[in-house]
C-alpha cells in the first residue's frame, strides 16, 4: 500500500483548525510549508489526501507534532477546564442584581460565560461581531430585540447574530441562570487576546 494512502484522510477538519488556531492564512501556510495554496485548501477540505512528505512539511510549518494533526495527541491546552471552585464570579450590580462567570479563556474563538440574570433589562441593547447562543438553564427570561420580546424558559435556547441589539431580564421571583455562548471571528478573538485580560466587572456579550 503506498504511504499517501495510510494518512487518514480526515486530516482536512484539524488541519484547518490548527492553521485558524494559529492565526494563519490558507496562503501563509501554503508558503510556510512550500506547498500549493490550492492543495492546501483542497487538503483542508478533504478532497485531496496529503503524503507522508506533506504531513511532515505541514507539522514543521505550524509547530505542531504530527499526532496532533491526527487527532492522536492531546496537549496540555487542547482540552480546558473550567473548575467551578475556581472561577470569578464578577461582583453583583446592586440595582440589577446580575453577575456572570467566564467559561472559556480570553480570546478564544467560542467566548462563554454562566450569567445570572437580573431582574432589570442589562445592557443597553447590546451588539458585537460573531453569533450568539443564549441557553436558559434555570428560571424564566424575557429577551428583547428592538421590535420583539421572547419568553425563553428552562431548556429553551436562542441563536441570533450578535449585531441585533438585546437585552435579557428575568422575570418572576425565581433565581434565572443561563449560558451565553459568543462564536467570534479570529480577528476580534486575537483582538481580546491582545487587550489583555478581562476586567472582572466586564460584562458578557449578552448583558
């Protein structure tokens, strides 16, 4: 059998991922490893399956070991833990009795936070780059657009551009927790990474 067709030819799907990670054009990679630009981006989408040779040029050009282009190694960031114990709760606003809690480091592509409504609208009508998902876990929350109210309750989710202008607040007596979950463009991601870190008093997107 020759090499080329060992190589798993999933390789495309973290190929991918590890370029965005690494803040990478398909084109920057390309002359990194002294590639195509073409097979690059046709390896990432998975109709062309790469070489030994390839793998190697690719694992060089991104400083990554080879394993971890085949899903076969797990470094010490790839997976993150967020510890309850140990995460900053930021401190309560006394006259809207909301707080959140970061999920997810500073600057990745998926920004998370556990938020803990309160029981006036946060936010002036917030807007940012990227998509949102906004999951109640516990309580009952009414969501404002400019035009619109929704009423979510525990287990219902809503996903929205993050450019429509909202607010959250929570209705009833009843504690209202859910997560917010911001999928952000690699530039505005970098962008956050290169502020520095986080205020604790910063509020979520959704707030």
């Amino acid at each position: 059998m020759p090499l080329q067709e060992k190589i798993d030819p999933t390789i495309g799907p973290r190929l991918r991922h590890i370029r965005l990670e690494k803040g990478l054009t398909v084109e920057a990679l390309a002359t990194a490893a002294g590639l195509d630009k073409g097979f690059v981006s046709r390896l990432e989408r998975g109709t062309k399956r790469p070489s030994v040779e390839t793998v190697l040029r690719l694992s060089a050009a991104l400083n990554v070991s080879v394993g971890q282009l085949f899903g076969e190694q797990t470094t010490g960031d790839t997976v993150r833990i967020s510890r309850s114990a140990e995460r900053r709760r930021s401190v309560e606003d006394p006259d809207r009795a909301y707080s959140f809690e970061l999920l997810t480091p500073k600057g990745s592509l998926m920004e998370a936070f556990l938020f803990h409504v309160g029981i006036e609208p946060t936010g002036d009508g917030q807007q940012h780059d990227g998509e949102e998902m906004f999951l109640v876990v516990s309580g009952t929350v009414e969501m404002r657009t400019p035009d619109r109210s929704y009423v979510l309750e525990k287990g219902d989710c809503a996903y929205f551009p993050g450019h429509l202008a909202h607010q959250m607040r929570r209705i009833g007596p009843e504690p209202a927790t859910a997560v917010i979950a911001v999928a952000r463009d690699r530039r505005a991601a970098r962008k956050a990474t290169d502020d520095g870190p986080a205020p604790a008093t910063a509020q979520p997107a959704g707030a």
